[in-house]
C-alpha cells in the first residue's frame, strides 16, 4: 500500500510572513504522522526561508516552475539547480497554467523533465485535457499525447522518482471535481500507457495524484479510488485550516 502523496500548490498567492506561518504549523501538525507524505508548493521567492523551516521533517517543498536550460541568458527564469540549491526536493512541470496560460509545449516541458532530473529534482508532471477535449471523446487522446511528449527519450531508470498529477484543466480553480469515478478511468489509462512504455513494475509503484477542486469534502472519496495515490491541491491548500482537513481526511480510516 502506498502512503498518500498530497500536495499543496499556493500559485501566486500569501505572503512571506504567511507562508512562513503555514509552514511552522504545517510542521508541527503533522510531527511523527508517518502514514502520509505531504508538500507545498511556495513562490519562488519563499522556497528559501521555507525549505530551512521544513528540512529535516515530512513535508517536502517544490518549486512550481523551473526553466529547462542549466543557466544562461535568460532573464527573469529560475534553474533547476537553484531551486534544488535552497533545498527543494520536488518541482511542478506541465502544470495546466503554465500549458494554457504561458503557452508551454509539450517539448517544452520534456525539456523541463530532463533537466530537473539531471539535477535530482523529483518532477511533478501534470497532465489533462480542456472540457472541449473531453466533449469531443479525446480525454485519452490528449493524455496519451502529453505523456508521450512529455517523456520523450527518457528510459525508466531515470523515472523512478517521477510524479504524475492528472489535473482535468476543466476541473482546475473552477469548483468542478471530476467524479471519482471518472477521474479514477483516466488514472487507469495513464498507468496502463506507462505500463506499455516502461513496464507493469514501474507503473504499479508509480505515484498518480489527481488535481482539480479538491477539497476537504471530497478529498477521502477521491483518495479512496484504486488508482489514486495522492493530491494535488491549489485554492484549498492556500489556508492552512483547509489544507490541514484535506489531510487529515484522507490520513483517516
Ligand atoms: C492546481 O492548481 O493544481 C489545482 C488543482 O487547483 P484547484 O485545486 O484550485 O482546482
């Protein structure tokens, strides 16, 4: 049995005194709780002063964004290698913001994926398909396109620690959970695709979160479905009260 991965990613959201604050208390809650792995995911500009306050206990930290080049000349970008510097262990790719909004391709983010593993970065890559998507019966299409993309070239052995967070862009900020059943089919698809490229092995321990209104109300159904392993979570994880009855549900028998 996998221990439930949930995640929190505060986008462009709180202040450094306020995520500060979140962290102690996230800390302190969940002190020697072992049958869970938690995250957040700060701004770039807390990542620092956050990872000190969480090293050395369960909560990991993740960047929610990195660039795909080692360094250089590109300004305003973040690298991989200074986001693992200041102690993260994790990093969000392909989130469907990044996709829609900044116009991220999937070579892009294949990009991305290659360079936070050069550096030991344990990648989160995000997938899922627009309600027009689904509408017209390409779900499966659409996430069998940005797997294949977004793992181009990459050989198993270098995926071990590789997340996938299934995050149904119609379901992203706008109050619509998938069903749990609906959101269950597709994480059977993802891993079945994963299995035909990489093997049954890899896919079983592969770690697949959903994405998409979680909230304290529906999170233990979602986590209760087979193929769910863990959250990922936006507007509920920007409270630190919500965030902490998400995890308390799902830690819950
Ligand atoms: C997200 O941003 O990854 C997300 C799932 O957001 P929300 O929970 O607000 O839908």
């Amino acid at each position: 049995m996998k221990k439930p991965f949930i995640v929190g990613n505060w986008k462009m959201n709180l202040t450094l005194k306020q995520g500060v604050e979140f962290a102690g208390l996230l800390k302190n809650s969940l002190y020697g709780k072992r049958e869970i792995i938690c995250g957040i995911c700060p701004p770039f500009v807390f990542l620092k002063e956050i990872c000190k306050i969480l090293e050395d206990c369960n909560v990991c930290v993740a960047a929610q964004n990195i660039h795909s080049e080692r360094n250089g000349a590109y300004t305003g970008e973040i690298s991989a290698l200074m986001v693992k510097e200041v102690g993260c262990t994790h990093v969000l790719i392909g989130h469907s913001e990044r996709r829609h909004i900044f116009h991220e391709t999937d070579s892009f983010i294949n990009a991305k994926i290659k360079m936070a593993l050069s550096v030991t970065l344990k990648p989160i890559f995000c997938i899922g398909e627009t309600l027009e998507e689904r509408e017209s019966g390409r779900t499966k299409e659409v996430i069998q396109n940005q797997l294949k993309g977004g793992l181009h070239d990459i050989r198993a052995d270098r995926l071990k620690e590789l997340v996938i967070a299934y995050e149904p862009v119609w379901a992203i900020g706008t109050g619509k959970t998938a069903l749990p059943g609906q959101a269950n089919e597709v994480h059977a698809f993802i891993r079945n695709t994963v299995a035909d490229a990489y093997g049954k092995d890899f896919a079983t321990s592969l770690y697949i979160q959903y994405g998409g209104s979680v909230k304290p109300e529906n999170a233990k159904e979602l986590m209760a479905q087979p193929e769910i392993d863990g959250l990922l979570v936006g507007g509920a994880s920007i409270t630190f009260e919500s965030f902490l009855k998400i995890i308390e549900a799902v830690s819950k028998d």
